[in-house]
C-alpha cells in the first residue's frame, strides 16, 4: 500500500483535488472530517476543547459552534485603524495539541485498515498541516495543491459567504497558522496548480496518479 498525504494552504483546492483522486480509485480520508467527528458532544477530544477553551463556543444545544472557537482560538486580529484594541493572542497551538493526536491516532487506524483490505491500495489523508504537525514522515509521498492568494481569498469568501475584504482578513489570519506556500512546494513530491481550469487540475491529477501507481507497483 502507498501511504500518501495531501496537503496545501487554506481553499487552495485540496478536497476537488482528493475527489479527482478517489474517482481514479484511490482511497481518501479528510482529517478536517475526523476532527469533527472528535469534537462531537460526549467525545473526550469535545470535553478537552469545552473544558480548555470554556463553554462560550458551544451552541445552545451543547454542540460545538466551530465559528465561534475558530474566533478564540486563532484570535491576534490586528487593531482597527480607530485604535480598537486587538483581539487576544492566537492559541491555535492549544488547540492543535489537543486535537492533532487524535486526529493522527484515527488516520493511522485508517490507513492500517486499508492496508489490511487492499495491500496495493492509494490511501490518502487530506489534511491542511501535515507539515506543521510533523507528519510528512508517516507518508511514503506528499502532494501540495497550491493557487494564488487572490484565488483563495476569492474561493474562502464563496464558502464562507463573506464579503472579500472579510475573507482576506480571516484567510491571512489562518494562513498564520501555516507554513508558507512556498515552503510546502519544497517539500512535495509532487505539485498540483489548482490556479486553472478543473480540467487542467484534473489532467494533472492523472499524471500524478499514474506515478502512485507505478510506485505502489515497486513496493
């Protein structure tokens, strides 16, 4: 089996680009999918984020509002040009280190299964900080999917439903969080531009396919 990750910054792409994968036959896990399932009402990882970041981010049915902890927990917006105060520190690292075990714990499990259905199976887990959490070595290759800043600030203002300035804020303020784009680059195996057409990304897509394949066939 070919353990491989794939990664890249904030609405650069990734989950079109993990679907254009499945739909060659490889398997994929979304570790954004994962931490939900984790942060569900009566999970431990749940108890931990409630009991570390307080009941504030709960919606009133006691389940997590994701807003509201994203709010506190990647925090440090500058200060308003009127000289409003900025908001409180980052703490996405208290975050991560309560929610990044877990999350590696499931995929590991994940991927160990898929070994165990199919020895020549593609398994691969999207995930936004494979690099930041120290994960690459757990795969066999790397994948980063890149675009423009314009793109994703464009792309994240379409899901989120927020006027492009709102978007550029929050996509700078969770980009902080991550490793430059440029510095994932060098530590691709491979690089998908997600900056064109989907039919550009999808060509692309297949040639890089074509080489898991012929790597899980030498393994």
């Amino acid at each position: 089996m070919l353990k491989v990750g794939l990664t890249g910054g904030i609405a650069s792409g990734k989950s079109v680009v993990g679907e254009m994968f499945v739909a060659l036959g490889a398997h994929l896990v979304q570790a954004d999918h994962i931490a939900h399932e984790l942060m569900l009402p009566g999970q431990p990882v749940y108890n931990e984020v409630v009991r570390h970041f307080g009941r504030e981010i709960l919606n009133p049915d006691g389940s997590l509002n994701r807003a509201k902890l994203a709010e506190v927990a990647f925090g440090s917006r500058a200060a308003s040009a009127g000289g409003t105060p900025a908001s409180p520190p980052s703490r996405i690292e208290d975050l991560n280190r309560i929610v990044h075990p877990a999350v590696i714990r499931s995929q590991e499990g994940w991927m160990e299964e898929m070994g165990r259905r199919d020895p020549h199976a593609v398994a691969i887990v999207e995930a936004a900080l494979i690099l930041e959490a120290g994960m690459a070595k757990r795969f066999d290759r790397l994948i980063v999917v890149t675009c423009s800043e314009e793109q994703r600030i464009m792309r994240f203002a379409a899901r989120q439903k927020l006027d492009p300035e709102a978007a550029r804020r929050e996509v700078s303020r969770r980009m902080a969080a991550q490793l430059p784009a440029a510095e994932k680059v060098k530590a691709a195996d491979y690089v998908i531009d997600n900056s064109g057409s989907l039919d550009h990304t999808r060509k692309q897509v297949v040639e890089v396919w074509e080489k898991l394949r012929a790597a899980d066939n030498k393994t």
